[in-house]
C-alpha cells in the first residue's frame, strides 16, 4: 500500500504496512450489511462453507477482529518489498 | 420480496393468483449496492479471455443505477396472468396463457440458467395469439411457463432432491392440475435437460418436446469430449464440427458449472452483490458474452441491456442466486449430462441456432430422439433463443410441433 517509488526501481526498499482507519471501518460496515443466502440444505460441509460457519465468522470479524494485531506482527520486524 | 400472492388456504393444491410488487426500498437499495461497487482492477488481456470486460460491467452497471427502470418489466409481468401453487411441498410458480383459439395445444415452457420467465416474455402472444403474428389459428398455443425450484418466484428449496427428473415428474402434475390431459413441453438450457428427461419418464399425457438445446451427443462422444482427448476419427464434418465446439466448452468455458456443481454454498459474495450476479450472469458462453457485451456497447442484437438487467435484478430481488445455483448441485448428485443422450421416447423437435454452445448434427438427433419429428438449422440465434430470436423461435416451436396436433 505505501511504498514509495524510488529512482532506482530495482532497489530494495523497506515497506511498511499501515490500512488506514477508513479502510477497515468500511470493511466492517460491508460484513455486517452481508446479504445471506438461505441455509444449504444439506447436514455437512458438502455444498460449501456452511451458513452457520461463515455467519459466526462474519458476526466476529465485522465486530471484534482486530486486524491490527496482524499488521503489528508483519510489521515488528524488518520486511521486504 | 414481497410480492403478493393470495394467502394459501386449507389447500396447499389450490391455484393462487400472484403479482409482482417490489418495495421502492428494496429498489433503493439495490442502486445503493450498484454504486458501492468495488471494482477489480481491469482484465489483463485485450479480449473476453479471462470474462466479462471490466469496461463492459461498469457502462452496464453505470445504466443500472442511473436509468434502468425495474417497474417496466414488473408490469410486463403483471399484465399476465401468474399464479402459484405448491407441489411436493414447494411454491411453483407460472404463468398461464390460454389462447382464445379452440383446439389450442397446450404447451410448457421452461427457462434455464442464468435465467426466469423473463426468457420468454416476448413468445406469450406469438404463441398463444398467432393470428396476431402472421400465423394461422390452428398453431395456437395454451402456454405454462414455470419458474424452476429455487428460481425467480418459485420457492427454495430448503431439502435435497430437486433434480431435473423431479422437476420433470413437477411439470407434469402442474398441467394436469391445470386440466391438461394431453401437452407438449420445450425447453432450452435446464429446460433442455428437464424436457429430455420428461420424454424418458413415460408419461402418457406428454405428446412431445421440443429442444432447442438438444441432448443429443452420444454418451461415449461426449466422454471424449469432456476429457480432452483426441477427436474420433470416424466423425461426419456436421459431426467434427459439433464435437470441436463441445470440446471447446468442456476447455474453455462452464467453470461456472463445475463450482455451482461441487459448492454452490461458497458464493456468498456473488449473493451479496447485484454487479457479482451480473458479472457471473453474463459469462454464460463465449458467443453469448460476446453479443452481450456488444448490446452494452450499443449495438443491441437479440438482448438489449434491459434484458440482462431484467433478470439479473430479479435474481437480485428474489435472492435466488444460491438457490438457482443449487440446481447444478442436484444435478451432480443426478449425474445427468447436460449434452449427452438420455433415453427420449417421446416424439420429438429439434432446432439448431447457430451460436447455441454447440449444433447438434441431424445424424445424432436421429440416434437420440429414435421419433424425431422435426430438425431445422436456423440461419441466427443463440443461447437464449426464446429470448434473442423470439420471432423465429415462436415459428420453429409452430413447424416442430404441428405433426403432433390431433
């Protein structure tokens, strides 16, 4: 997201990763505007990632996820573009 | 949705008038969702090679929440007479046109994927009022036309088990319960498959079918043709040529087909999104892309932009993309080939538009269809004839069926 060309376009450069605020607060509005599908009408995995799954999923990743914590992890050592 | 239907009463069986209404608000919100968008970057080829062009999505989607009218199509709908009524526990829904002419045949019509009645608004009165069209009285048609469990006004299904051969078997107790004791049924697409499988299920009242994507391909060819291996040697050119075709949509296209068929649960964001069902909608077979990207572009031949918008957005309303999906689900439980023989003893009509996914040869019509009435090649028309072609098509399913009129 933020490197920054340099004049020397095969140079290493640090890369740093930072999403801004707005970014993720529009994330978290789209999930929790998600428009479900019916229940699969199957008792398993069979037809896909069941509805129950991926609500309780979509029901913590659009409240309590918090996505800085994984930034913070990539971030903490040096990183390479 | 929250269209209307009259209350169901102490009979689950009985026939229940139906209009279409959808809430400005929920118009409202599918412009909402239209302009939020958020657009992959733009293909990295110069042609439809890797799907519809991003170019082509937004000009469309661009019309859709600027201009297109929903309440046009709505009263196209409404202006004929719908109904619902349950069969095996589910809402069927349908239209039902009877022609004023005596002696009318009476006929179903069945749409296909990505589709709903709206394939075959522009047939209704070519077929039931042909005086109206330069034809004669003794073609006229009484006219079904179903939505598929799952799709558009019907119900979705919440078990396992609607297949085509259950849609099939669904069909036939419709027209009885409509007072049909004799009928002919047609089919393109799922259609195709649902009326094949009709004609092999021995139903005294079903006189004939018409095809206008013909099961046809025999079994061992189309085995062949689905792995990539070397064409048969022993191929007519009518033959080669529908092969080299078949084979290319086995290569290159039905992708859509494979993960509908495995996992149609995994499409959540194609549920989620009016422009995701557009996109999938529209990438049906190449030659159809093709012609629907260049209607977009402005060169309207056979669908206009209204058409797809048409039925997306009542895909989109109806919030059946998942549950029309599920057909392909079924189907792969069913294991019935889309293309290939399935055992049709029934009389049967076949017509062949040139950009159909392939031209089914005379040769193997004769071998899949042992009483095949009727075999015309037409000189345009696609995928979606009822819907691309509706003059011509209304003419062949006249020819097709006129032998079988007592």
């Amino acid at each position: 997201m933020n490197n920054v060309a340099r004049r020397d376009q095969t140079a290493i450069r640090p890369f740093q990763v930072s999403i801004p605020e707005a970014v993720l607060a529009e994330m978290r509005k789209r999930i929790q505007a998600t428009r479900w599908p019916d229940r699969e009408p199957v008792a398993d995995g069979s037809q896909g990632v069941r509805l129950a799954t991926m609500r309780e999923v979509a029901g913590y990743w659009g409240t309590d996820y918090d996505w800085r914590k994984c930034e913070a992890s990539l971030n903490a050592r040096d990183r390479w573009s | 949705m929250n269209a209307v239907a009259q209350p169901k009463g102490s009979d689950a069986t009985a026939i229940r008038p139906f209009h279409v209404n959808v809430p400005e608000a929920e118009l409202t919100e599918m412009r909402r969702r239209v302009k939020a968008t958020r657009w992959p970057e733009r293909e990295t080829v110069e042609d439809q090679s890797q799907g519809p062009q991003l170019a082509t999505l937004q000009k469309l989607a661009r019309y859709w929440e600027a201009e297109y009218d929903w309440r046009k199509v709505e009263s196209r709908l409404n202006a004929l007479p719908n109904f619902i009524t349950e069969i095996d526990g589910l809402d069927i829904h349908f239209i039902h046109v009877r022609s004023k002419h005596k002696n009318a045949l009476p006929l179903i019509v069945t749409h296909g994927w990505p589709g709903s009645v709206i394939e075959q608004l522009k047939i209704v009165d070519p077929l039931t009022n042909p005086t109206a069209h330069g034809a004669s009285a003794a073609d006229a048609f009484d006219l079904v036309i179903p939505s598929i469990p799952g799709y558009g006004f019907s119900g979705r299904p919440t078990a396992t088990g609607w297949d085509p051969a259950h849609i099939a078997r669904a069909w036939v107790v419709l027209m009885k319960r409509l007072g049909y004791t004799k009928f002919v049924a047609q089919g393109g697409d799922w259609g195709a498959v649902i009326v094949d499988v009709m004609g092999t299920q021995g139903h005294p009242e079903l006189l004939g079918i018409h095809s206008n994507m013909p099961g046809v391909i025999p079994v061992d060819i189309d085995n062949v043709a689905r792995t990539g291996a070397p064409m048969p040697s022993n191929l007519s050119p009518d033959e080669s040529l529908c092969y080299e075709r078949l084979a290319t949509v086995y290569a290159k296209g039905i992708g859509y087909g494979y993960q509908m068929g495995l996992r149609p649960q995994a499409l959540y964001g194609i549920a989620d999104s009016p422009v995701g069902i557009a996109g999938y909608f529209l990438d049906h077979d190449a030659r159809s892309l093709a012609m629907i990207s260049r209607a977009i572009d402005g060169q309207p031949e056979g669908l206009t932009p209204d058409d797809i918008l048409d039925n997306v957005t009542l895909t989109w309303l109806t919030d059946t993309f998942v549950s029309g999906a599920r057909l392909y689900w079924e189907d792969f439980q069913a294991q019935f080939s889309f293309f290939g023989v399935k055992g049709v003893s029934v009389p049967a009509a076949v017509s062949v538009f040139p950009d159909e996914l392939y031209p089914a040869p005379r040769s193997w019509s004769e071998r899949a269809y042992p009483k095949l009435v009727y075999y015309n090649k037409l000189e345009k028309g696609g995928h979606f004839a009822a819907w691309e072609q509706p003059k011509l098509f209304s003419g062949e399913l006249r020819a097709g069926f006129r032998s079988l009129r007592t």
